[in-house]
C-alpha cells in the first residue's frame, strides 16, 4: 500500500478525489466540478491545503468525514456504521491495510482489530458518468455481530445551498418539493417495504436557485426496492454530506461469525448545467444495457378490468392490431378465483371456468394478428381467500407466526423468503411462461409490508427475478407496484421498464413524468394513453393532449378502444404511427428541459444525440397570468445548424383562446436563434399540448 497516494477518479465532467494517507478510512476531499488531468503533487497539495483546521472547542485533531463516517473519530452527525457486539464496540475505528485503483474503480480494505471488524469499499466512476460505491462489513469475532446501518456518504460543498427531493401518494408520485439545505439532518427514511409512492427517487443538492438548465448539482439515489434511507446532514462543526443506504429494522441483520452484509449501490452524480446534466448521467447509466425498440402496448385493465370474456377480449385485439398495437397485455384476472380483488392471489394456475381451453386461444389470436402477448402477475402477494392460504396460512408474511397484519386491498404478502414459499412461487410463475406463449410479464406490489423483516424478502424478490430472468431470457418484465411505488436502480438492473404511476390523466402524468424522467429515461417509463374520461381523477381531456403526453415514454394504450369514436380510432392510429417514427430519437436521444419562465406551461424534449434532430412537447398545464405566453425556446441544439421547425398533430391540433394568423406554419432558424431567442406560440387552453419536431 501506498500511504501517499491520493486517488482520483475524473472524466470530462466530475471529479472525485480520495485522500487515502490518513489514519483512518478514505476521505473524499473533492467531489464535483473536473479538475481534468492533474499530477499526484497537485492532488496531495490539494488534500493538505483542505484538512487541518482545529477550531477552539473542538477535538485536538482534525475532523474529517470519511466515506463511512465515524462517531469514533468525531463525526458528530449521522454514522456510517452502526452497531454492536452485545453493547460493545458501537463506535469502531477503522484502518485502511489495503487500496487499489484499477479502470476508474478505487477499493479498499480497513480494519478494527479490538471490535473485530472488516469494511471493504467501493467506488466506481462508471463509463455513464455516474458514481456508484458500495461497503461490506465482515464480522471476524467469535460472536454475533448486530448491525444497525452501514450507509455511504459523500460531501456536498458549503455553496450547495438548496435540497429538492420527492414525495407523493398513489396517483400522484414524485412530486417535489424543494428547502434550504440548512444546519441539522434532512432525512428520509422508507419503512414501507417496498420503494414506496412517497420515497424520494433522488435527493438532490445544488446552488441556490438551480434548475433544469443551470446551477450546479449533486444528486444521490440508494438502488435498493425494500426499505432505504437517503440523507443531507450539515452542521457548524462539519462538511456537509449526502448519503444513504439500506434502512435496516431492528435485529434484522445479524452477522454470525464469518458472515458479511453488503450495502446496496449508492449511485451519485454530478452535474455543472443543472438537473438536466444529472439525468444525463442517470440515463447513460441505464442504457448500458441495450433494449430493442419499444413495441407499442395495448393493456387490458381499464378496458375490461376482472370482465374476462374471450370473444370481447379478441374483438379488443383485432381492433388494437388495426391500429397498430405490437404488444397485447391481459391483466389482472385470469387465474383461479380472480373474479374480484377479494381472491384468488396466490392460486397461479389459468381459471378452467373462465378459460376452458387455458390462455391458448386468445393467445394464438394475439399471435396470428402479429402481436406479442403480455399476462400480468403479482406474486408476492396472497389473498386469505385462496387455496394457497389454505393450504400456508404460515406463508403469510407478518410480526410474527400466527399474527395478520392488517390487510390491504384484500391480500396479504406472501413469504418468499420461506424456501418452500420460494420454490412454489418459482415454480407457478415459470410453469405459465413455459406452457405459454408469453413475451412480457407486468409484476405488480399492492401493498406495503407491515411490520415485516424486508430485508430478506428483498432479497427473495430480487433471486426470483434473476432465476425467472435465466429460465426465461425472451420474457421481458415490467415493475408494476401500485403503480410507481417501486422504481429504483436495484429493481431496474432485473426489468426492462416500469410502470410509472397508475394515474393515467394526462395532466397528471406530465407532473409525474417530469419528475421521474430526472433519473430514467423515457423509454423505461410506461406511459399510456388512458381513456378521455380519467378514472383516477374524474378529469376530461382531449385525445391530442393525451397522446402528446404519453409519446415521451414506453407508449401504450389503457383504454376500451371498442368504445371509442371512428375519430378516436383514428387519431390513435395516426399516433401510434408517429410514435414508430419518432421512437427511436426520442429513446436514444438527450432528455431536455427549458426553464421556462411562466410556471403554467412546460417545454421539454429529446435532442438526438447528434443534434441532428429533436422532437419537443409545449405543454400548457394552467392558465397563465401572462395575456400572452412567453416565449418558447430550445436547449440543446447546435448553435450553427439551421433547423426546420414543424408543428406535429398526430390526434389533433390543441384549442386556442383567441387567434393567431401565423398558426401553425413551419419556419427555418438556427439554433442559436431557436435556443437564445425562441418563437413566439398562439394562446392555448389550459391542459392543451403541442409537438414540435426539429430537423
């Protein structure tokens, strides 16, 4: 080991620098902005000009805040590690023996002899721009070892002045919500069990004012789908951090000896231009694996809910493939005793008396009109109505054996961390996909977890995953939980999209679509095109709004299209021929956001990845105060291009208030013009929506 060396980690856009040469755990002096390619002199003068300072009243050597931060060394916030030996050794520490730094990947070994610990860690800058760091803890005594927490953190500088996280409820996730980054602990902690509809997705730190297109922000996310936590701390006496990891219930980790817990991934970002920089590193990181073109889906739920009659269900399909659906998804309903939400969860085998002949003759009707087929699970769960709990009632998962937790939509969650439970589970869902001709699996979570151990279920959920994943490698899966109630990077390495809420209304998924688009790219997100009466809201919106909506997603149709107009068809059908034109761009490309000045309208877009071509959205979701909307301008785009600038109406042009001679006429201008100056757009109704595509 080399006591002297002071590890950086940098690309074109961030840097991290670790300062290894102290007596304790590694030390990040630097996280943001890149310092480019500088020699070791640079970064130790760098280290030491930075640590050193002893205030009055204070420990007699310098405190510093360590990648796990210490009590034992005087950290007087929020412990990286936590826990115990029968009352003993809640405050080790740590030495480093070992380090390495290979391929932008920095690792290291620390010790405390007398508590008879070992952490190893992690830090990886990743080829996306992302920074992601781990920690195992191994317990080398002879006795058990109880673990309370073991969470990440990195520094946030003293001029990240302002926080902006996310809260939300069911139909109406990821809301924001910004504050000062003031003196204490902002923490946010999930006992839900599941992500949760009210878990942040990211927390995010910038300088005061930041926004989509400026400032400069740091932003951290804990990729675990059970119960996590995600911090910012600062207080007189110390730097300020951002952190997180895995929240852990009392006396649910208990590391026998030689045993070792691993934290989930802390994935971390950095950006100089603002939030849109942050998703710019999120979605590179999320495309490293590569999906072929989205198909357009059609789902059955709000066209018939538990209503599973075969001729009404072809009827639906011939009608979704004339208008162009590629993927046909029966929901909920299709298993023994599902005729209501009240049973049946857990029988996974095809209803024979609602199906007879099983799933087959729908499924070759499906297949026959050049569609793919869809069915939808929610394995985890069980109803006491059911011949599985029948036969378990022990499966149940709860405080203890014996004891209900309260129900929840009428079930109950199944226990697949039980190795019986598991193998059962395995079992069903891998026996349909076997006997059928299925290429996507909508996973739906209905529930919390109540006083529940989560952590192994966690676990549990995550294995079923990978060995379905590896029985199955056609199938494609979707994370479905109450809609957007569990949308993380743990869940997202094991799925190919999510559904992003179960709210449907267009007004209400441009919000929620915003927001979750900080971190996952559009076509992860599952964005459908719900009927024009929501059923999660009561609201009435025109179809163009609706499909202007959902077209910056994984596009879908939620919708009884048998009830539809000839018009409506019509429409969808001119809007699903767009998406497949503009898919492509719009799932490849840089997702932007202008920072436009009137709060009752919204502009945001795709820029290819070339800056050959961009498609955007002007959304006007209220009325303005304004007589006259601001101008629209365009970020992202080569300054020294000229663009041709048409406006798109697959399902319709919006309603205006007032007139405009001018309209909707293409017009020719450079870039810098369109992203400094912008154009000047008629006057829409409020929850009205344009499309304008740029080549």
């Amino acid at each position: 080991m080399n006591n002297s060396e002071v590890v950086h980690l940098h690309d074109a856009t961030s840097s991290v620098v670790i300062d290894v040469r102290g007596a304790g755990l590694p030390v990040v002096t630097h996280w943001g902005r890149t310092l480019g390619d500088v020699g070791q002199d640079a970064l130790r003068a760098l280290a030491d000009v930075l640590t050193g300072t002893i205030p009055n009243s204070s420990p007699d050597h310098a405190v510093t805040v360590a990648l796990l931060p210490e009590a034992g060394a005087g950290h007087s916030g929020r412990p990286g590690l936590r826990g115990h030996r029968g009352g003993e050794h809640f405050a080790p520490s740590l030495a480093v023996t070992s380090f390495s730094v290979e391929d932008s990947i920095f690792r290291y070994v620390a010790e405390d002899s007398a508590a008879e610990l070992t952490v190893t860690g992690v830090v990886e800058l990743a080829p996306s721009g992302m920074l992601r760091l781990r920690h195992t803890v191994r317990n080398d005594g002879s006795t058990p070892y109880w673990l309370e927490g073991l969470e990440t953190a990195l520094p946030a500088p003293a001029h990240a002045g302002e926080l902006l996280d996310f809260t939300g409820r069911w139909a109406r996730e990821r809301s924001p919500q910004r504050h000062p980054f003031n003196y204490g602990s902002w923490v946010r902690e999930n006992r839900r069990g599941r992500t949760g509809p009210d878990a942040t997705i990211g927390l995010l730190a910038g300088t005061p004012g930041f926004s989509f297109r400026s400032g400069e922000v740091w932003a951290v996310h804990v990729a675990w789908s059970g119960n996590h936590v995600t911090y910012a701390e600062s207080f007189p006496d110390s730097t300020p951090v951002l952190g997180g990891g895995e929240l852990l219930l009392p006396g649910e980790i208990m590391l026998a000896p030689g045993e070792t817990y691993e934290s989930p991934w802390l994935y971390a970002a950095y950006s100089s231009e603002g939030i849109d920089g942050i998703s710019a590193a999120f979605h590179r990181q999320l495309r490293e694996r590569t999906l072929r073109p989205r198909p357009v889906v059609l789902n059955t739920w709000e066209a018939v809910y538990f209503d599973h009659d075969l001729a009404r269900l072809k009827s639906l399909a011939d009608t979704a493939a004339a208008l162009g659906v590629e993927r046909f998804v029966l929901d909920d309903g299709w298993f023994r005793h599902r005729r209501d939400d009240t049973a049946g969860l857990g029988d996974w085998y095809v209803d024979e008396t609602v199906w007879p002949d099983g799933l087959t003759p729908l499924i070759d009707h499906v297949r026959s009109l050049g569609m793919e087929f869809g069915l939808w699970f929610e394995p985890e769960m069980i109803n006491t109505d059911s011949d599985l709990y029948r036969a378990h009632p022990d499966w149940v998962l709860g405080p203890r054996p014996g004891v209900l937790p309260p129900s929840w939509r009428n079930q109950q969650v199944l226990n697949i961390a039980h190795p019986d439970a598991y193998a059962y589970i395995l079992d069903r869902v891998s026996s349909v996909l076997s006997d059928n001709d299925i290429a996507f699996v909508k996973w739906d979570h209905n529930r919390d977890l109540i006083g529940a151990r989560v952590h192994d279920q966690t676990e549990a959920f995550y294995r079923l995953l990978d060995e379905l994943r590896l029985r199955h490698p056609h199938v494609e899966i979707e994370s479905c939980s109450s809609g957007g109630s569990r949308i993380d990077l743990g869940v997202l390495s094991r799925t190919d999209r999510v559904w992003t809420s179960d709210c449907n209304d267009a007004l209400e998924r441009q919000l929620i679509q915003r927001w979750t688009g900080v971190f996952l790219p559009p076509e992860l997100m599952g964005a459908h095109v719900g009927p024009t009466h929501s059923h999660t809201t009561g609201r009435t919106h025109d179809l163009s709004f609706r499909v202007a909506t959902a077209m910056f997603g994984h596009f879908g149709i939620e919708w009884d299209i048998n009830s539809a107009t000839d018009a409506e068809r019509a429409g969808l059908q001119a809007a699903i021929e767009y998406y497949k034109d503009v898919r492509s761009l719009v799932h490849s490309g840089v997702s932007v956001h202008s920072d436009h000045p009137d709060p009752a309208a919204w502009v945001h877009g795709v820029v290819a990845a070339d800056q050959s071509e961009a498609l955007f959205c002007y959304a006007q979701i209220a009325t303005s105060v304004q007589h006259k909307p601001a101008r629209v301008r365009f970020p992202g785009l080569d300054r020294s291009r000229t663009y041709q600038l048409t406006f798109d109406a697959p399902a319709g042009l919006p309603r205006l208030i007032g007139r405009d001679d001018k309209k909707w006429e293409p017009v020719s201008l450079p870039g810098s013009m369109l992203g400094d100056v912008g154009i000047q757009l008629p006057v829409l109704e409020p929850e009205q929506a344009v499309l304008m595509r740029l080549r």
